[in-house]
C-alpha cells in the first residue's frame, strides 16, 4: 500500500459524485461513491478506503456527524477532507477540530482539492508504512517463538553466526521465509544500524540485473539518463540479500565472484573502481550441485557464498506451528486490511491445519489474506471464499482450471509481484519485465489490477 488509489466520495446530490468521480479517474485514482452517510458507514465496514470525500450537508445524518463517526471507529487510518458549498470559517474549524484532515469549498478550483489529496496522501502512506514495519518486525519476532525442533537449530545458528561477516547460503523451497532469516541475520548482526538491501535475481533479465547490482554511469546505454548507484553502494556497510541467486547468469557470476574477491565494484559505463564493505546473504530454492553438475552455476562461486549453510525445512514439516502462524496472520491483515475478524470456524480451522502447504509460508499468508478480504461478517469461512476463487475444491485438492485461466493467473500474480517490487511504479516495472510501459500499462486494464496496485 505505498499510495492512495482509492477514494470514497460522499455526496447525496449524484451530479457531485459524477463530477469528483471524472476529475479523479482522470488522475488515475480508484473512487467509490456513497449517496448518504449510513450508506458510506456500511461500505467502510466491508472495504478500505483510505480517503474519504465528504459534502457536509446531507439528510439524516450529515457531514460533521460522519466525520466524527469515521475518526472513533477507524481513527487515524482514514483520513477525511471535508466538502460544501456553503464556504464558512467556523464550520471548516469545527471539522478540524473533530479531526477533518482538510477543507474544500465547491466553488473554488479543482485544483486546490488535488492539493489536498496529495497531502493526504502522505499522512496515509506513513501510517500505512509504519503498519508495515511494526508488522514485519512482529513477524520475525514470532518466528523466535517457533515450536519445531529444526527452526529451533537454525534460530540457534542465526544467534552464533549473526554477529560475523561470514557469507550465508539460505537454501529451501519457494515460500519458506529466507528473506525473513536474512532480516534476521542483518539485525542481530554489527551492521544492524547499516542498510539491509535486497534484491530478487529472477526478476531482472540479465542486462538489467547487472545494472541494478553495479550502477552505471550517465549515457552508459540507451535510457540511461543520469548515474545510478547500484545495490553494492546501497549496500555499503550494511547486508546484500540476493534472493533466488540460482537464477544469475553464468556472466554475471562471474562478476559477483570478483566483487567478493577484490570487494570494489565497477559501475556500468565506467572503469574506475570502488570500494564496497557488506556482508553477503544468498538464497535459492535450485540444488545448487545439481546446477553445478549442468554448468549452470559456477563451483567457485558456490564455495565462496556457502561458508554457511542453513537450510529451512518446509511448512509441512513443522506442522506444529500453523496455528501460531495462522493467528499470526489474521491478526496481521485485519490490522493492514482495517477489518474486525471475531473468529474463524471448525471446518476451515480444521483444514488449515492439516492441509500440506505445498506454497509453504508464502502460500498460508495468501489463504488467510483471502480470507480476511472476503469475509462479510467477522468469521473465516473456507468454504465461502476458497471454492469461490477455484484454489481448492471440496475434496481439498489442487483444482485442474483451463489454461487460458491458468495463464491468467500467472500473469496476474507476476505483474503486481513485480510492481509491489517496484512500489507500482510502471516505467520501472515495464523495464525488468523487458516489456514497453504501453504493453504494461494494458495488461494492467486488461487483467483490472488497478485496484490491487494500493
């Protein structure tokens, strides 16, 4: 959620609505209407609007009485700019008051009240970031309190090796949390207060991976525009997590066998060297001696990046922690997802518990995500929102969907992984795809994910 997409407008006159909802739209927002403040009460318990746009005057209950209804249920995660037509000093000072973030006069310029939601935007974003973050690290302060007796070995092993500048090689299957150990490692280490920098090294084509991990120099290539740091530099002093490593062409292994070597880099477009000081965390979920074997990943290479090995056993084999990660989550997404979850029922608890995770981790967050968005009425329900979405049928099986659907899906998943890489930045999305920000940008429309681009 590194933007505000979505805005509610609340207005009872439709020609109002119609009017924000055009000049919005234009401005690439996603906008909800409400004809009245009970309506706009009802929409909000159900889905997350950060923003609300809000006429003062309206039957029943009007303006003033919605704000101060909006700020004691949801408090400062939605924020609210208040709109009339009636331009009055103590009436825009008495929503301040009451907590308002922001004041519109209808008469006056669209404009001014673009300002304002830019403004909004900043409040939302923070607090929305601050969630994040406290959220993250709660995360990895509950995987310290893991029952399994083999993530019990491997926190003991974090604890012993954190505090060196020895390279570890997280290895395990897609989704089993080595980004969250790699965290783990940077802050327990000596360079906690450094940068921790991570990359994903699947999601560059090979070019451009070289580019992200070195930088390059002004006019080094077509569209490169101005000098660039690359992820060493950032890195400098701190941790490099390079994720999915088994994904690095040969090429630019031999690169990073170099900079490990000699730590100093050379930006792209330029010979002159610089000095780099970071501590190395590779993950992959390849056997990496089976690629070995193939000629696909250099031996070398290997032994530098293995000093220390752990690998993460899959969630079917901890068994013992889903339902502390099952609470976990839905705590998680009915803080992020500003949703009141009051319970979750037997049959869904009983098969979360039991089902075999094939996603791992990754896979049991996106289940219970799900679950929290699509839940009416405060209670988790398996069969009501997973068989709705084809994940599973009755019989708890993988469903067998047609290829044009399956296509679909990858794509969807594929794109907004890489824009929440990009913080759904298109241009930049666009170029690790190697695809035109036209191409991008219809994909987006065609797969409607503007409303998961929050």
């Amino acid at each position: 959620m590194s933007d505000i997409c979505k805005i509610l407008i609340v207005d009872d006159e439709k020609e109002y609505r119609e009017t924000y909802r055009i000049i919005l739209e234009s401005r690439g927002y996603i906008v909800g209407e409400a004809g009245s403040a009970k309506e706009t009460l009802d929409i909000l318990d159900y889905e997350y609007y950060p923003l609300v746009l809000s006429d003062i005057i309206m039957p029943d209950m009007d303006g003033l009485e919605l704000l101060k209804e909006i700020k004691n249920r949801y408090d400062k995660s939605v924020e609210v700019i208040m709109v009339t037509g009636y331009g009055s000093i103590e009436t825009a000072v008495n929503a301040m008051k009451m907590g308002a973030f922001g004041y519109f006069i209808k008469s006056h310029n669209p404009e001014e009240l673009l300002i304002e939601i830019e403004k909004a935007k900043k409040i939302v974003n923070f607090q929305n970031q601050k969630i994040i973050s406290i959220n993250k690290k709660e995360g990895r302060r509950f995987l310290n309190q893991s029952k399994n007796p083999k993530m019990k070995e491997i926190l003991n092993i974090i604890d012993t090796v954190a505090s060196s500048n020895t390279n570890v090689l997280l290895l395990g299957e897609s989704g089993v949390g080595k980004e969250v150990i790699a965290h783990m490692l940077h802050e327990k280490s000596n360079r906690s207060s450094m940068p921790f920098v991570a990359i994903n090294c699947q999601a560059f084509s090979d070019n451009l991976l070289e580019s992200e991990l070195f930088g390059h120099e002004k006019g080094a290539f077509t569209g490169a525009l101005d000098r660039r740091i690359g992820r060493f530099e950032q890195a400098n002093g701190g941790t490099i997590f390079l994720d999915e490593i088994g994904e690095m062409s040969l090429n630019t292994q031999v690169k990073l066998l170099r900079v490990l070597e000699d730590k100093k880099i050379e930006r792209v477009g330029s010979n002159k060297p610089i000095n780099v000081d970071f501590r190395l965390i590779a993950a992959t979920n390849r056997d990496i001696r089976r690629e070995i074997k193939k000629g696909s990943f250099r031996e070398d290479l290997y032994y530098r990046i293995n000093t220390i090995t752990i690998e993460i056993p899959p969630l079917r084999e901890r068994k013992e922690d889903i339902l502390d990660m099952i609470n976990f989550f839905i705590n998680l997404f009915s803080k992020e997802l500003k949703k009141e979850i009051r319970g979750i029922d037997d049959e869904t608890l009983e098969y979360l518990t039991k089902y075999d995770y094939p996603g791992n981790i990754r896979e049991l967050k996106n289940i219970i995500e799900r679950l929290v968005v699509l839940s009416k009425d405060g209670i988790l329900r398996v069969k009501s929102t997973l068989e709705k979405t084809g994940k599973i049928n009755s019989n708890n099986e993988s469903s067998i969907i047609p290829y044009k659907e399956a296509r679909r899906r990858f794509e969807t998943e594929y794109i907004l992984n890489v824009l929440k890489y990009c913080s759904n930045n298109i241009t930049q999305a666009a170029s690790i795809m190697n695809i035109s920000r036209r191409q991008l940008f219809n994909k987006i429309i065609e797969l409607n994910l503007k409303e998961h681009m929050e």
